[in-house]
C-alpha cells in the first residue's frame, strides 16, 4: 500500500475542530493545578490531583484534534481520577492502606460507583460531604450520565463513520462544540469540588479572616471569577456546612490576623523595610527562616535580598534595584560557602556575603561593599532578635 493511502485513510473520518475558549480554560485549570494540598496523611492525593488536571487538558487536546470520543475519555478520566484520590485518602486507616497497596499493584480495584458506595458508608469526610451538599452530586450524576453515551458510544451520533460522513456534513458542529466546552466545564467542578474532600483551603483562603490567620499554606484560593463561573456560589455555601470547612474554619478564627506587612513576608518573600513598626509588632508570628531573613535584611541598608536554604527561598526587599540578578541557581549558593572568606563574594553586578545562623547559611545579596560595621551589626543584631525569639 502506498503512503498516500495511508495519510487518506488515517484522517478519513477525523474532523479538527476549533475551540474559542481553549486558552481560557488552560487558565482556569491553574485553580486545580494550584490546589496542592500540605495534608501529609494524603498517600498520592496531590498526584492524583495533577494527573486529573493533565486529562483535562487531554481533553481539549484530543477534542481539537477530532478525536472527541477520547475527549470524552479523558473527561470522565478526570472524574474517575478525582473519585479514587477521595477513596485513598478518605478511608478509615486499614482500608485505606489495603486498597492502595492493590491500587498501586495494579490488583482488583473498585470501579466508581462502588468507591461512591463505600464512601458513603465509611461516615468519613465524603459521606458528610454527599448529605449536605445535593446539587454538586445531582449536577455530577447528570454529568456522568452524559460521559457514558459517549464512551459506550450510544448511538449513531458518537459514530466517527456517522458524524463525519459528507452526508451528514458539519451543520451541528457549532452545537457540538458548545456541548464539550459545557462538559468540560462541569468536569472541572466536579474535580474541584472532589478535591475539597481532601482539605478546605482553596476555599476557606478565599476569606481573608482566615487568609490573613493561617499559616503559609501550600495551597493557592481558588478564584471569586473561577468558582463564580465553574462551581457555583450556591455549592460552595452548601460546602461551608460541612464539618471539615466549618471545623477548620474554627481553628483558626481565633488566631491572630496579620498585617499587611508581616503577611507579605509569609506568603510573598516580600520584606518591606519601611515599615519596621509593622514588622517588629507581629514577628513573632513568621517562622524562623522568614524572621531571621528579615532582620538581616533590617540590619543594613545595603542589603537587597536574602537567600537561604541553598537559594531555595528568596526573599526580596523594597531596596531592589535592577543591578540584582532576576535568576539564580542551588550550584551558586553551594560555592559561595566555600571560602574562608565569606563577605563580599562577587555576584553578577551584585555582592553575595554568607552568615551562619540557626546552623544554617543565609545569603545576603547587596550592591555596595559591606564594611566590617556592616558585617558586626548585622550579627549582633540579628542575634539580639534569635535571643528574644528562643532562637539558638
């Protein structure tokens, strides 16, 4: 058989088609993709969320290049994925280790519907979660009803020899394409608000009582405009009476709320120099990289930013300047710790100059030399600080 054959017959019945709102819904996902959470008693939960998120962009994928019954695989992949990763992480203990040792086997695993079934009656999270919230789970049954037609490929319709014959031509292709994009938008609130299961953060630091009261989550808030739009407002307040957002909610209603300023340095590595009052009046409520880079970067005015953990975390102060390099690399941090002499290493057009606190190295980038006041009053003062913290 000739090549030409082979190229007519592999697009025979395949028909691309075109999705206006692609590049939306790629930034939509972020909300999912930024939804990790910080449970450390999650087995995969996190990569079961990732792994959700890539079918969902299968499935745009697959849908614009023709094949939408692998879409529509992907779609209900999505779904199925997001199920199991409640199922693995909302269990009692024993069940929960039996099921993911067969799970990562590959050994006999229970279907969706008999994971929903098992929920229900483990009286955990899910089942709390299945009582008080009956729109999400009438819109999700509806919804996966809808994927299995075309799936199992009832009826012609879901025919790539059907649907894409000249007969039938493309007169329905605009319908066809507001139905995907509709599905595809209920999928991503169906795997949005499975991942609630898990943990309440991506809606509970939508409020800033609790946002400006917690610690620095790994977890990002889902958006006003991306629950507005996806999850709806009425779901997410049938969320907020179930016992881990209302529980949770409560554990930190009484903390103390942050300042602009202290939240700043928590959660954006932004230390603003300018306002030490601030600083000085809720220290005590940063972790000890973030108040020891702080205060090295109060104790000099030469100082631009703070790196430690091998460069891992930076910190940035309102003293930027464009001389201060924008990327950095682990390797470099590695070798400034290696001479003797560990002030005023040259960086870029910058300085680098390295302190030992906490029995960690702390990376001080500056533009000018630091002199050997520089260097004492960044000591001292910085260990006057770790004393009154309890910090060795």
């Amino acid at each position: 058989m000739s090549s030409n054959y082979f190229e007519w017959r592999k697009h025979q019945n395949i028909r691309p088609l075109k999705l206006k709102n692609k590049e939306k819904f790629y930034s939509d996902i972020i909300n999912i993709e930024h939804s990790w959470s910080g449970r450390m008693d999650t087995n995969v939960g996190n990569t079961f969320i990732m792994e959700a998120e890539q079918q969902l962009i299968n499935a745009i994928e697959l849908y614009e290049l023709g094949y939408f019954d692998c879409a529509y695989y992907s779609l209900r992949s999505a779904i199925d994925l997001s199920t199991t990763m409640v199922f693995l992480c909302d269990l009692p203990d024993n069940d929960r280790g039996k099921y993911l040792k067969d799970w990562k086997n590959i050994e006999d695993f229970p279907l969706r519907g008999t994971m929903i079934a098992k929920l229900k009656k483990a009286n955990n999270v899910f089942c709390d979660m299945y009582d008080k919230m009956p729109n999400f789970f009438n819109r999700a049954h509806v919804l996966s009803s809808r994927l299995n037609k075309f799936v199992h490929k009832q009826g012609l319709v879901q025919f790539y020899v059907s649907r894409n014959h000249p007969i039938y031509g493309n007169k329905s292709d605009i319908n066809f394409i507001e139905d995907f994009e509709s599905d595809l938008k209920e999928c991503i609130a169906v795997v949005a608000v499975m991942r609630l299961a898990i943990d309440p953060f991506p809606v509970l630091l939508m409020d800033e009582e609790i946002l400006y009261r917690c610690f620095d989550s790994l977890t990002e808030p889902y958006s006003e405009n991306f629950v507005s739009e996806y999850i709806g407002k009425d779901i997410i307040e049938e969320y907020k009476t179930t016992d881990i957002y209302r529980g949770t909610y409560k554990s930190f209603e009484n903390e103390e709320k942050k300042n602009q300023t202290v939240f700043d340095i928590m959660k954006h590595q932004y230390i603003n120099t300018t306002k030490k009052d601030d600083i000085f009046a809720q220290l005590h409520l940063l972790p000890i990289h973030d108040i020891i880079s702080t205060v090295i970067a109060l104790s000099c005015d030469k100082v631009v930013k703070v790196y430690t953990m091998d460069g891992l975390l930076m910190y940035f102060t309102d003293k930027n300047t464009n001389r201060t390099k924008h990327s950095w690399s682990g390797a470099d941090f590695k070798k400034f710790q290696e001479p003797i002499e560990k002030i005023n290493q040259p960086y870029d057009e910058a300085f680098i100059s390295v302190f030992n606190f906490d029995n960690e190295y702390y990376f001080a980038e500056h533009n000018e030399l630091l002199d050997q006041d520089d260097v004492t009053n960044i000591n001292e003062y910085t260990h006057q600080v770790m004393l009154k913290y309890n910090v060795q």
